[in-house]
C-alpha cells in the first residue's frame, strides 16, 4: 500500500546548502538532524550529510535519536544536546554519543569512558552552566579527560538587533578562553547568517538554514536552497453545485458549477489547519485554492476547468515554486513548525 502523500528531498540542494553556510562560517559544520531532520527524514538527511565533507558531526536532541544516528554506523560524531538522565549516560557513552554537560553533578555522574561538550548558558535561560559556573566544571572535565566541546545558544541571532547576540558572544568567549583548547560551537542559522565567521570557533550548527530557509532580512546573504517537496495524492474528483457548502462548518460555498479535487494530506499529516480559506496549491503547474476547511486527512482544492484525474500529484510545496514560508504564513506560524510538523504517514524519499 502507497502512501497518500511524499516529502522528497534534494541531495543537491542538501549539499549545496551545507557548502555555502560552512565556506561563510570558515569552520566545519555540526549539523542538526534532530525532530526528524526538521521533518526531512532522519536517516536519509544524515547519511547525505555524514558524506560531505564539510560536515563534522551530527547534532540531536534526544537519546532515542541519538541512539538512531548511532545504529546508522555512519563514522561521523553524534552530539547530544540535551541532558540525559543519569540511566542513560552509560548506554550513551558505549554508542560514543557525545554528552551535554552543564553541572558539576553531571560532570562527576558521566562514565570514564565518555566524552563532554559543556552547556554554556549565555542568556538562553533554558539549559547549561551559568557562565561564572562553566569553567569550573569545563576544568573538572579536563582533569579527567572527558571534555571535547564547549557550546552555546544565541536567543536573539535571527533578529536585526544583534546587540544581545555580541553580549551572547562575549561571555561565551569568557569562558571557552579560559579552558583547555576544546571544540567550540555557538552559531546557529541566525548567528552563521548575521554575525559572519566567528574566530575560534570549531564549529557552526545552522539548523533551519541547513535546509534551506533563512530569516527575511538575511535571504541572499548565503544562497539556499529549500532541500524539500511535498505532494500528495488527488483520491477523488467530483462537482460542487452552485450554492452547496464544503467541509465542516460550511465555510465555503460554491459560487458556481465548482470541480473539486479531494487530496489526501490534512493536519495530521502537518498541513496547518489555521491555513484554511487562505492556502493554495499547485494543480498542473497552476495555482490553486484550498476550498473549505482542512480535514485531518484530507482536503479539497478548486480545480475547475483543469482536466485532473485521481491518482494525480498536487505541489504543497517544493520546487515548483510554493513555499514553506507561504504556507508557514498563511497557518499564522513558522517554517520550523511546518517542516517538523510533517507527519510520519508522508513517505519520506531523496532525489537528486
């Protein structure tokens, strides 16, 4: 049995993106494949990505993925960003998943054999060691051998105000200077993008721009490509008569003879359902408009006057020109959300 709908994504695209972000970092790339790959596929992404040689390691957010990237034998280092519990530091450490540190606790709680990248928290508020507490804790790792990277978070890169993101910088340089020589990491999409290459750093960690999206007031400051298309499956075509409703709550009304095409891919699948009476698709290279409400499912597109037959493909989005960032707009939210929110009944596939 097919599935209704399919998120291929471009190896080109990919591998494109990751030269140019790493060449405007000057350092090699950690790359987040964590939620999925930002709904691109986890193994697929990280196999592409493990090959290209700008590519260091491969960032997660969990121990369950973690533990996939590492049953992916790809002999590239998995970072964990997260903290686990103390129950899963051993099991992790035997995979050589890289763990997050970001206390003293933490620190005497890993296993000999593991190796650390310490929590910075700069100004996040979310996760790792307050800057006056890092270095201490980086010093404890050191003397017993485990520590590998040292890394932040930027809160406020993507934005045009940069100023917190230089104060960000400054405390993490703080602190990474006053330990051994480490890897260290703090830019993300937003901080590659706006604050340029960053002497010192090891590495950059861009996420959303790894495929393909960047902040507005930074598009073409590194060209990028959206690595993803989606499309789904046309189930039925049928007639709308002139003043009949369509879908729940009776939204819409055919103004005229409407021809609709039902297509399977609705909000559980990760259309968003506040995208209604406002989303549009592409039909045969035209635009089209989603009709009615979106159904979990399914949902239905205007196709009068085009001759469509069931079994026929509609573009959500992807290369033929409608964007992530359209759809992100017309459901009141973000490409991150969009992306991620890809749902594990569209089949996942690569093209070149």
């Amino acid at each position: 049995m097919l599935s209704r709908a399919h998120a291929l994504s471009s190896e080109a695209a990919l591998r494109g993106n990751l030269s140019a972000l790493a060449g405007h970092a000057g350092a090699r790339l950690l790359l987040p494949v964590k939620a999925n790959a930002y709904g691109h596929g986890l193994a697929l992404v990280s196999r592409v990505a493990a090959a290209h040689p700008d590519v260091w390691g491969l960032a997660v957010a969990t121990p369950r993925e973690a533990a996939q990237v590492s049953a992916l034998a790809l002999g590239k280092p998995v970072v964990l960003l997260t903290p686990p519990t103390p129950d899963e530091m051993g099991p992790l450490a035997d995979l050589g998943v890289r763990l997050p540190v970001g206390s003293l606790a933490e620190a005497d709680a890993l296993p000999a054999h593991a190796r650390a990248h310490l929590k910075v928290d700069t100004g996040m508020n979310r996760l790792g060691a307050r800057p006056e507490e890092a270095v201490a804790i980086g010093r404890r790792l050191a003397e017993r051998g485990l520590l590998e990277g040292v890394y932040t978070h930027f809160a406020t890169a993507d934005e045009e105000d940069l100023s917190f993101a230089h104060e960000q910088l400054r405390r993490f340089r703080a602190v990474f200077s006053a330990l051994p020589p480490v890897l260290a990491h703090c830019a993300n999409g937003g901080g590659l993008l706006s604050l340029g290459r960053l002497d010192g750093m090891a590495l950059a960690r861009p996420g959303l721009a790894s495929y393909g999206f960047a902040p507005p007031h930074l598009r073409g400051t590194v060209p990028l490509t959206p690595v993803m298309t989606l499309s789904a499956t046309v189930t039925q075509v049928h007639t709308a008569h002139a003043g009949e409703s369509v879908s729940y709550g009776g939204l819409w009304r055919a103004p005229r003879e409407t021809t609709l095409a039902t297509v399977g891919f609705g909000y559980a699948d990760g259309y968003p359902r506040n995208a209604t009476l406002k989303a549009q698709v592409l039909v045969r290279g035209e635009r089209r408009p989603i009709i009615g409400r979106i159904c979990m499912d399914q949902c239905m597109v205007d196709v009068t006057g085009l001759e469509v037959r069931p079994g026929e493909q509609v573009e959500f989005w992807g290369a033929q020109g409608l964007t992530v960032t359209e759809v992100a707009g017309w459901g009141e939210t973000v490409e991150y959300e969009v992306l991620t929110g890809v749902g594990e009944r569209v089949e996942r596939g690569l093209v070149e």
